[in-house]
C-alpha cells in the first residue's frame, strides 16, 4: 500500500519506518524540518521518501494522523481534498499540557475529526500503545502470542486496511466496532499511559485481550 503519515513524531515516526519496512510505500511528511523528514525517510529505508502533507495525501491508501489535537485543523488545510481517504487517526484529543482529554464520554477525537472530513473514511487506531513498544513489537511479529491493539470505524473497507497495517507491525487486531467506540478506546489509551509511565511498569507495556473458558 501506499501510507501518507501526517506528523512525523514518535508515533508517525516510528510507525511510518515499520510500514515502509513490512513494503509499504511511505511518505513521511509534517515536522518542523525537512531534514528530519529526510532523516527519517533514509533510515526507513528504499520505500520511503519525504514530501508536504499534500503528497503524503496524494495517491495514497491509508494515512496515518499523528499530530497533537491543536494541530489537526493545519495539518489538514495542508493535505488538502481528503474526501474518500482512509485516515488511520492515532491522536489523542489532549489539552495543551498534555494532562487531559478535551473531547471525552459524548464524544471522541476520531469522531470529531470525521465530523471535520465527512467524505473521509476515519479508523481510530495505534492511540492505545506507548509509542516506545512499536520497533520491539514489529521485530517479535513472528512470536506468539502477539499483543493486542483495539481499532474501531464506520467502514468496513477502511477497517480492513486498518487491521491489515496493524498486523504488519505485530499486533492481533481487535475489531472493537463503531468510530463511537472511540470514546471508550481513548480515555483507555491514557490508561495504559498512566500504567507505562507512572505505574512502574514502564513504556514496554502492552496487553493481551483473551477470553477465557467459554
Ligand atoms: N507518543 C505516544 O506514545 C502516543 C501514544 C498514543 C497516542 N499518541 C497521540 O498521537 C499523536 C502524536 O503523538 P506523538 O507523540 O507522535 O507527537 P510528536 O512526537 O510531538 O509528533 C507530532 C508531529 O507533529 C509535528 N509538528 C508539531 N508542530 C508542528 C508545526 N508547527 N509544523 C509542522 N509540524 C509540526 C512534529 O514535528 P517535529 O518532529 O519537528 O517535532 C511531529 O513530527 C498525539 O495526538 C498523541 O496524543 C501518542
């Protein structure tokens, strides 16, 4: 596939590097230099090449939104048309400091951003997992038992290029419904931050959903 990441930060960073080293063809775009996106698009290997948010959209298959919730209305003046696009959106609906949600229990950064881009095809996905788990995750992708990571949209179409990218970068994807659902997954998200960074655990947690007996 094609991936646009729009923000090229510790989520889309590392997340774009792991498509474009499971073959995908990644464009990096949206950080305040070039040379890092250029950096970026090296290190990420042959698949991968740095462009304007607008050529990250251009083509593309899936896109990744990873821009802190104030940046979403420039990042996506800068895309361009996205009507028909399958936006993967790991971003959190945090407030400047980073301490709390701004959109939660009536609705969610996802459904917020579908109202934003109609026509767009929205999945919220990746926003429940530290971003330092990913390389760790992607090398382990061929042990079992891999972890989980919930994902939710309106389409299913979108839903299975979601959870095909997912699975490339060593995740089980859990199809946890409706875009709605995105209510619930990001409050949950700034739980498992909660328990990574201030419960001791540390980053390289990440869970398994199982079910047990019948
Ligand atoms: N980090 C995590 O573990 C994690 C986990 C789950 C969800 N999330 C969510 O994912 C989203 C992205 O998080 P992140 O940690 O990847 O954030 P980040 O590292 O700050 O990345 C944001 C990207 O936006 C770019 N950017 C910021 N201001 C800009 C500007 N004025 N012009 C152009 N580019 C600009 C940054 O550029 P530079 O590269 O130049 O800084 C960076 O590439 C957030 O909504 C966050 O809540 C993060």
């Amino acid at each position: 596939m094609r991936v646009g990441i729009l923000g090229s930060g510790l989520m889309g960073g590392k997340l774009g590097t792991i498509f474009a080293r499971a073959g995908h063809e990644v464009v990096f775009s949206y950080a305040r230099s070039n040379e890092k996106l250029k950096r970026l698009a090296r290190d990420a290997g042959s698949k991968a090449r740095a462009g304007a948010p607008r050529d990250a959209a251009k083509d593309a298959d899936a896109l990744l939104l990873a821009v802190h919730w104030s940046r979403f209305d420039d990042v996506l003046a800068q895309a361009g048309d996205l009507s028909g696009k399958v936006i993967l959106t790991c971003s959190l609906p945090m407030n400047a400091s980073n301490t709390d949600l701004v959109v939660a229990h009536t609705s969610s950064g996802a459904e917020e951003l579908a109202k934003k881009l109609p026509k767009a095809r929205i999945v919220c996905a990746f926003n429940t997992i530290p971003s330092e788990v990913l390389f760790g995750v992607f090398e382990a992708r061929r042990k079992a038992p891999r972890p989980s990571l919930v994902y939710c949209g309106d389409d299913s179409g979108s839903k299975a290029i979601a959870a095909e990218l997912i699975r490339d970068v060593g995740f089980d994807p859990v199809d946890a419904g409706p875009l709605r659902i995105a209510r619930y997954a990001e409050p949950f998200a700034l739980l498992v931050a909660q328990l990574a960074y201030e419960g001791g655990g540390g980053p390289e947690l990440a869970y398994r959903l199982e079910r047990f007996g019948r």
